[in-house]
C-alpha cells in the first residue's frame, strides 16, 4: 500500500470507504461523463476528469480528453489534491515542486495546468477529484472555482443516490428472499402431515395445521376456544403440567410419548409429542411450538409383533411338549430300538412340514386340504393311488399339527400293511362339513391284503383315537375291516371360505 504523503485520515478506512461504493472498474456512464464535460467547457481546459484515488492507482470513471481510464499512484496529481482543504489550483506544474518531476509533467503529454475539486465522503473522507488539466499554463476565475466545486459535490450526490439505491434493492431482495422462504415454510407447514400447532404464553392454542386439526377432530373456529392441555388424554395431562412444561422451561425443549385425544371421536391418539418455546429477537417468551407426530401404525406394528412373537413361543411351546409325547410314547411302545427311530423320524418329520405350512402362511390357521397333501406327498408315486375330495376348510395351528400326525401315521401303515403295500391298492380320502358345522373326516383303504385287528395297539392307535380327536373336540375311531383299514373323525372346525381342497 502506498500511504499518501501527511494525511489526516487511517488510509485503510479511507479506502474502504471508497470501495464501499462500488464504483472502482465499472464501466463509462453518462452521468459522470458529463460531469466530466462540463468541468472542461466551464474552465476552457482541454481535458477533464471524474477521478477516484485509491492506494496504489487512480481510476478515471469519466474523462474528456485523455484517453486512458486509470494510471499508477505516483504519477497521479490528484493525488496531492486529496490532501488539500479545498480545490486545489496549480496554474505552472513545472514551477511547483510537487509536481514539477513529475513523468507527466517532464514528459509526454507535457502537462502543465491542474485545477481538483475534492470528492469527499458525508464522512469526511477524500476519495477522488473532479479536474481539470491543460498543456499551457493558465488560471481559474473565481466563479469558475466555484463551479468546479459544485460538479464534486454533484458527483458525490451520485455516488450517494448510487449507493441509496444499491442499498434499497439489497433490502428489496431481503425482503423479497423474506417473503419466499415464508411462503415455502407456510407451504411446508401446511402440507406437513405431522401435528404443528402454536400457543400463547398463557397456552391458549391460536393455530393449528390441516394435518393437526384433522388429527385431532377441530375446525379452524373451534381451535381459539382450547388450552395445550385440553388435547391430551386425561392421564397424561398431569405430566403435561408436573414433569413437561418444567422441562421445557428449565432445558427449552421436551419430546416424548403421548396421547392425543380427538375432540369429535374421542379417539385416542398415541403420538411422538415434542414442545418448545418461541421467542422474539430480543429474547422474550411470546409462545410455545410444536411439530409432533402420529405414531399409531408404529404402536400397531409393535403390537402385531409382540403378537406374532407370543403366537410363536406358544406355538414352540405346544410343538415341544407334542414331541417330548412323541419320543416318549414311540420308544415305550416300539418293539426296537430302531423301529422307534424310524418311528420317531416320520413323526417329527410331519411335525415339521405342517409347521412349515403354518409358518409361509404367517398366520395361526391352514387349510386343511393343504395339511393332508403335505402329510402325504412322500407317499405319493404318481400311480394315482389316492383319492381326495373335500371343501376348503380353515384349521388352526394345533389342529393342522394333530392332522398331519394323523395322516403321516395312516400313509405310513398303509405303505407297511396296508393298500400301499399292494400294486392294486388305493385309499379314498374324503372331508366335509355336517348338517350342524362339524368336520366329518373319512380314511378307506380298498386292494390290499386281508387286515386282521392287531393283537397290541401301539401309539400310533393311541394318537389316532384319542389324541387327535383331542384337537378337534370330537370323536375319532380306526376300523380294521378285512377289506381294509378305515378311519373316521368328527369334530369342530374354525371356518370355512368356500375354496376347493
């Protein structure tokens, strides 16, 4: 930075004042070029000059006569004219010593005449010159003085009016900028599908959103006539009053689980409520916010949930205690070890793929056509050997784990002993419901050898007659007719939906 020779004034400030206006490097304007036109013509001078002095350079925002928009500092005559209280007038540069070395002066163009008009700042601030500048020396009138110092201070006026201006249309685009991003948080408010909702001091709701009033069940004249208390439930308005509003006090904000309550259904309405206050630029409370939201499909989820998750340790609760009865009556009436090996296997085995119907189906029921073709598919040849007829009929879990235990137990005996083990044998298979709702269940086995009744019943006759008749709370019975094997079971059943088996 190049500091001006005993200056009254922080050079540093003084430029910043100057770049505050903008005007260093924009381009020509005919404001100042006349300015620059009028200083001429009025002192009879060749060449004159709108001049703005900064610290290394001056720029020529208007000149007549001169032909170049700025040069360096160290050759600039105004700037020893900032310096001065008032217009300075040098009538022979080359007989003043501040001057009279100076390239312009001593070389091309040769000047010789210099009369600047201070540009100052309402400040006080000199920032530039209007002058005047001839080849031939010469002098300035009185009045012609006075009308160079006018055209300064008429150039000030534009930079003021300039600066006034830019300063309007900065605020105008605030304002602007202002009222957009009101609008875009009206719009978001208004469209947010989460309870927003402001209140006094004093809590007295003064504004809700659509999504609020309809949550809650309040048109828009209704809402001025409630307190913040008055749209939670009963139990939780203590805690509103005890434990939230001290909260928000003492820490400005509070969220947590509550409950609304709708004013026109009486509905309850768990949501995820959060308060804090609003204040004003000088700090002071004028209110209270909130943007809270509706958690009831997360309240249903976690239910559903705590649902499934109790349904399926029931469920593993029963199967447990299905296949402790399973080993333990198996082995008790097997005749081998490896016969209750086998025994246990196929068992366990139907267990699981009635489970597995249950478990894809994601519910507590199955169809009952569905457990009797999966009991029997490892026993099926392709040879058409089975016969099933039966309407769509809904079971439950512990149901569809009895049936299929039932038909494995059936499929297995009849592939042992019974028609399966005969290239002519087949077994009908037949459901339906009875007059009064009750499931009728039929097993015949027809084409296989002669069938006498067995001397010992085993568990497998046990889990027949009795056990899976349990299921159903109804009755059950295994006939050993010569033509062959026949089971029956009556019972109750859930429902049914008119699907085909």
């Amino acid at each position: 930075m190049l500091i001006l020779e005993d200056a009254q004034w922080n050079e540093a400030v003084r430029s910043s004042v100057l770049h505050a206006y903008g005007i260093l490097d924009t381009p020509r304007e005919e404001d100042f070029d006349n300015l620059a036109q009028i200083a001429a013509t009025i002192c009879g001078t060749p060449i004159g000059v709108v001049n703005f002095v900064d610290t290394t350079r001056q720029f020529f925002k208007a000149e007549v006569g001169l032909g170049v928009r700025e040069t360096p500092l160290e050759s600039s005559f105004c700037r020893q004219a900032i310096l001065s209280d008032d217009t300075l007038v040098i009538p022979d540069m080359t007989r003043d010593p501040r001057f009279r070395d100076n390239p312009l002066v001593v070389g091309q163009p040769k000047l010789r005449f210099y009369a600047g008009a201070i540009l100052r700042s309402p400040e006080g601030h000199p920032i530039g010159t209007v002058c005047v500048l001839d080849h031939e020396p010469r002098t300035l009138d009185p009045t012609q003085v006075r009308i160079l110092g006018a055209l300064a201070r008429q150039a000030m006026t534009q930079l003021e009016m300039r600066r006034l201006l830019g300063a309007q249309n900065e605020t105008l685009k605030a304002t602007e900028a202002a009222k957009r991003e009101k609008a875009i948080l009206a719009r978001i408010v208004e469209q947010s599908s989460d309870f927003i909702g402001m209140a006094d001091p004093e809590g007295r709701v003064f504004f809700l959103n659509d999504a609020a009033r309809k949550m809650v069940g309040l048109d828009a004249t209704e809402i001025a006539t409630t307190n913040v208390v008055d749209y939670f439930h009963e139990d939780d308005r203590a805690t509103i009053l005890d434990d939230v509003m001290p909260a928000v006090a003492r820490d400005g904000f509070w969220e947590g689980e509550l409950r609304f309550r709708n004013f026109a259904t009486r509905e309850i309405v768990p949501v995820l409520y959060n308060i804090f206050p609003m204040k004003d630029d000088n700090g002071n409370l004028v209110g209270y916010g909130t943007s809270s939201r509706n958690i009831s499909a997360q309240k249903q989820e976690l239910q559903r949930r705590a649902d499934i998750t109790a349904e399926m340790a029931h469920r593993m609760k029963n199967t447990l205690a299905m296949v402790q009865a399973i080993v333990t009556q198996t082995f008790r009436t097997a005749g081998s070890l490896e016969e209750g090996q086998e025994a246990i296997t196929g068992r366990l085995m139907a267990l699981a793929n009635a489970q597995d119907i249950l478990t894809s189906a994601g519910a507590s029921q199955a169809y009952f056509g569905d457990i009797v073709e999966t009991a029997l598919a490892p026993y099926r040849t392709g040879e058409g050997r089975y016969a099933l007829s039966g309407p769509s009929i809904s079971i439950n879990a512990p149901q569809a784990l009895g049936l299929s235990l039932a038909v494995h137990e059936l499929a297995t005996n009849a592939a042992k002993h019974g028609a399966l083990s005969s290239e002519r044998g087949r077994i009908d298979i037949t459901w339906t419901l009875l007059g009064d709702g009750r499931l009728r269940f039929d097993w015949i086995e027809a084409g296989g050898p002669p069938v006498t009744a067995p001397v010992r019943t085993g568990f497998g006759s046990k889990l027949l007659e009795r056990i899976v008749a349990s299921y159903f709370n109804g009755q059950a019975g295994l006939d050993f007719a010569p033509s062959g094997i026949r089971f029956w079971l009556e019972g109750s059943v859930v429902e049914t939906d008119g699907r085909q088996g």
